[in-house]
C-alpha cells in the first residue's frame, strides 16, 4: 500500500484557464458531468519506449528506462496525480489565488514538474505537501525570471514548524473561505 502525500498548488487567479486548458483531461465519472483530472504527462510527458506493465524489483533495475524510475524521477510520484479538486480563493491568507489540490503515491512532486508549470504560464507557482505517514512537509515558491527566462526556487521551507503550520491552516486539508 502507498504512502499518500496531500499536494496543493497555488497559482494566481487570472491563469486558471489556462492551467485547466494545458494540464488537465476530462474523465467520465459515472452519470456524472465530465470531471477535470490533473495530468502530469500534460505537464512532462512520459516517453513511449519505457518498459510498461507490472515490473518485479529485479525487472526494474536491470533495466531501468522504465516507467516506474522514470515517473519517481520526473514527477515525483510512483503514479499520475489521484483525487484532483480545485478552489477560487476568494478571502483569506489565499485571496486572489486558484488552487489545485491532489495526491500523489510514494512521494510528493517533482520540483521538475512544478518549474515547468511556472515556466509555461510564466507566474509565481508555490507548491504545498505534506505526508502525515512520512512525517514530510514543504512549501515551495517558484518564480518566473523575465529577464533570464528561467525558474528560480524563490523560497523553501520544511521543517516541525512547518507541519504544525499546515495542519493549523488546512486541518484535513479542507477550507471555509473558497468558492467551489
């Protein structure tokens, strides 16, 4: 069974369209409407000649172009984003911010992953993880250099201070102040 990481990733407001538009797939649920699912392979596509299927240890390292390695190394995770929700914050610490939330297996995003989002749509991305059963907690700020064109990793943080933090303003992960 995996350990689950909790991700949230804040980005401003105004580039929600183009986050859903670039980095999201429609998925059937049911009866119900088609859902938004967050793809990294939107984000950093997987190659197509990677060893695919159920793999054993063994398998895996004698051969290690594929999909299992190259996930963990370039997103972060064992699997695809899971149980991806949104939220408009529109009062509060996060005013002025939309929010993807979603989990990952065995690891928390890739900073890889995260810089490419913010040197797509080209704005401060901050990325917020945390693993009650790993005991792991982040909060990442990435900016956008204009004049270089490049990301840059503005600020860092993990530490005990940090979990309390994030388990006094998220709790279970939840919010009062968004708009659904």
């Amino acid at each position: 069974m995996p350990n689950w990481t909790q991700n949230r990733i804040l980005i401003p407001a105004n580039k929600k369209a183009d986050f859903i538009r670039k980095y999201t797939v429609g998925i059937k649920h049911g009866k119900s409407p088609r859902l938004r699912q967050f793809n990294f392979n939107r984000v950093l596509r997987q190659p197509n000649d990677l060893l695919q299927g159920s793999l054993t240890t063994q398998q895996i390292l004698e051969n290690p172009h594929n999909w299992n390695t190259w996930n963990r190394n370039n997103w972060g995770s064992k699997w695809n984003a899971c149980d991806s929700d949104y939220k408009l914050h529109t009062s509060g610490e996060f005013e002025g911010l939309f929010e993807i939330i979603f989990t990952t297996a065995n690891g928390y995003t890739s900073q890889a992953l995260v810089s490419k989002i913010c040197e797509r749509l080209k704005c401060e991305v901050q990325h917020i993880f945390y693993s009650e059963e790993d005991d792991v907690a982040g909060w990442d700020a990435y900016e956008f250099n204009w004049d270089e064109g490049e990301v840059y990793i503005a600020e860092e943080s993990d530490s005990g201070e940090l979990r309390e933090r994030l388990k006094e303003l998220f709790g279970c992960w939840g919010y009062e102040d968004v708009e659904e």
